[in-house]
C-alpha cells in the first residue's frame, strides 16, 4: 500500500531489532505472568506504544524543519491510529486491573523524559539514550503483573530479570555492531556487563528476589556473549537476532521459574499448544519439503517458518521442564530442527530433504 508515492512501511514499521526485543519481552512476561485482559491491555500500551515512536519522530523532524512533505501526513495518521490503540489497551488495563499497575510506569516517566529529549537531539542511539529506553520498556512487566493481581514481589522480580539482561545485552550488542563494521571497541565493559548480571543475578536469586533458572539464563548468556566477543565478528543482522533469541529465552525461564514456585501462569498451557502446534507442523514440514523441491533457491517464508518449529521444540523442553514424563518426543523434535538448520544453509535440494526429515522426526515423535 502507498500514499502519494510513499511507502507505508517506511513509516509505520521501525527497522530495529533491538527495540522490538526491548518492547516485546516485557509485555509478553507480563501475559506469562498473569494471563488475563489487563496484562493484554498492558501488551496493546506497550506495543503500538512503541511503534508510535517511530512515525511521531518522522512528522516531528519535518515539521521542526517548518516543511511538511507527503510522507508527514502520512506518519501522523499512522501514529494517531497507533496512539489510538495503545490508549485503549491503557483503558482496558485501567478497567480491569486488580493492582496498581501505573506505579511502575510513572517510577521510570524520568526515563521516558530522558529518551525523548535524546530523540529531540538526535542522539538515541548513544548508550545510555537506549538504556534508559530499554529500562523503560521493562517497566511494563511489573505493570502487567500487578495488573494481573500478582504480589509487589513477583512484579519487582520481572523488571530485575529484564533489567539485567537489558544493560549486558546492550553493552554486548553495541560492541559486536562496532566490530562488524570494522571499528575496534574495548571490550572490557562488555565482559563486565556479561559477567556482573550473571553475579547479581546469584546474589537476588540467593535473597529470594529472582527465581533461579534467571540465574541460568544470564549465565548463558555471558559465557556465550563472552566467546562470541572473542570470535570474529558476524553481521549486525545476525547480532539482532540472536538477541531477541536470548531475550524471549530469558522471559522464558523467568515465566518457568515463577510456575516453579507455584504461580499459576501461562505456562500451565504449554502440554496442550505443544500437542497442537506439533501435529500442524508435520503437514507443513512435508508440504515445505516438496515446494522447496521445486525451487533452487530458499525463499524468506520458509526461514520464518523454520521458526516455528524453533518454538515447537522450546515448547517440548519446557513440557518435560514442568514435570511431564520422560520421553524421547523433545528430543526427536530438537534432532529435525537441528538438521533443518542445517540443510537449510546447503544447496538445492538439501533444504527439502531438511524439511522431509523434519516431518518424518515430528511423526515419529507424535
């Protein structure tokens, strides 16, 4: 779709990995958390919150330079339109909520104050512009706690999680972006971040602030951010990806050690979509298997639904995580995803044969 020549993905879409990961988790951990219509009115706030961002900031740079071309009234209808949801998201939170979720997000309103009066600068890409963003962002997932009803410990416990791997990520991040385009960073603050928010985490999960696999989660993550800083460096896009990985991971493991201590969260769910989503997969493995047959080269679709079968796994791990009884059914499903990967970066016509033996390891398991 276009408008007078100007695309609307230009301006209703921002071309950022990491603020997709900072504005996803911590709403997603806030539906774990406590699934219900407040934490999804907190999900709306947040999303289309952050994604007024971005054209509001395009209409604001034109008209501070006092000209208004075809592409600024586009981006103020298309913020107006998301503003319009994510106030209805804060309406249906406010309507519904069963705790004081506002009080986490005017606690971090100076940080929002900060990321503005950076953005009016141009300067919201240095670091602490984009950490005080991201530590905004993490605010939401005490607010959906706390919407949903949960105890002011619970809610204290997903911003530390969140805030702790926002700030090593960061460092992380920033300095694999400046190695891949041939700068050379000290690395330093990198491995100190890494390893700090394994440390801290420890200490809050020994005082009972933090369940444990959190603990895990950034353990991973500095002793692979750690490695990779010592590798040569990978492409921006890869770093950006790889980080939103690890950030719904981590949310992951959050949500899991909170179900652990007996918190009834979303995860309880996790036997059934597991069982769902796996018996889809094996029709689209072998129907991925026969159109990548027929192709020489593998197109974005089925990069994306390789996905799926990424989450379907994570899934199964967290079914057996939760107590169900030991079998061979995660494991087989992690074997075909792993061969998937694999085959998927050979030539025609490995990707196909990747996908059939994806299906036969879901059908075996199923």
């Amino acid at each position: 779709m276009r408008v007078q020549s100007v695309p609307l993905k230009s301006v209703a879409l921002p071309a950022e990995h990491g603020g997709w990961g900072f504005t996803l988790e911590p709403v997603l951990l806030g539906l774990l958390l406590a699934p219900g219509p407040a934490t999804l009115g907190i999900f709306l706030l947040g999303l289309f919150g952050f994604l007024a961002r971005h054209p509001l900031k395009l209409a604001y740079q034109d008209l501070r330079k006092g000209k208004r071309y075809p592409r600024t009234d586009l981006a103020l209808r298309v913020g107006a339109f998301y503003l319009f949801l994510a106030l209805s998201g804060l309406l249906l939170a406010a309507l519904t909520a069963q705790g004081p979720f506002l009080l986490p997000l005017l606690l971090a309103l100076p940080l929002a104050a900060y990321v503005a009066y950076a953005d009016a600068k141009n300067r919201s890409r240095e670091l602490f512009p984009e950490l005080a963003a991201a530590l905004f962002m993490a605010a939401l997932a005490p607010a959906g706690a706390l919407a949903g009803g949960l105890e002011a410990g619970v809610a204290l416990g997903s911003f530390l999680a969140l805030a702790l791997r926002d700030v090593a990520a960061l460092y992380y991040a920033r300095t694999q972006v400046l190695r891949a385009r041939g700068a050379s960073p000290k690395r330093y603050p990198a491995f100190l971040a890494l390893s700090l928010s394994a440390a801290l985490a420890f200490l809050l999960a020994q005082g009972g602030l933090l369940p444990y696999p959190v603990f895990f989660g950034l353990l991973a993550l500095a002793l692979y951010g750690s490695y990779a800083l010592l590798r040569p460096p990978v492409p921006a896009r890869v770093i950006g990806w790889t980080q939103m990985g690890i950030g719904l991971l981590l949310v992951l493991l959050t949500a899991f050690g909170y179900t652990q201590r007996g918190l009834p969260t979303a995860l309880l769910g996790v036997p059934s979509l597991h069982r769902l989503l796996g018996w889809a997969l094996v029709g689209l493995a072998f129907a991925l298997s026969l159109w990548l047959l027929f192709r020489k080269e593998v197109p974005r679709a089925a990069r994306f639904a390789l996905g799926l079968y990424d989450l379907n796994a994570l899934l199964g791990l967290l079914y057996l995580a939760l107590g169900a009884p030991l079998s061979p059914h995660p494991f087989l499903a992690l074997l075909g995803v792993a061969l998937a990967h694999a085959l998927l970066r050979r030539p025609h016509p490995w990707p196909g044969v990747g996908f059939f033996l994806l299906g036969l390891l879901l059908l075996g398991h199923g």
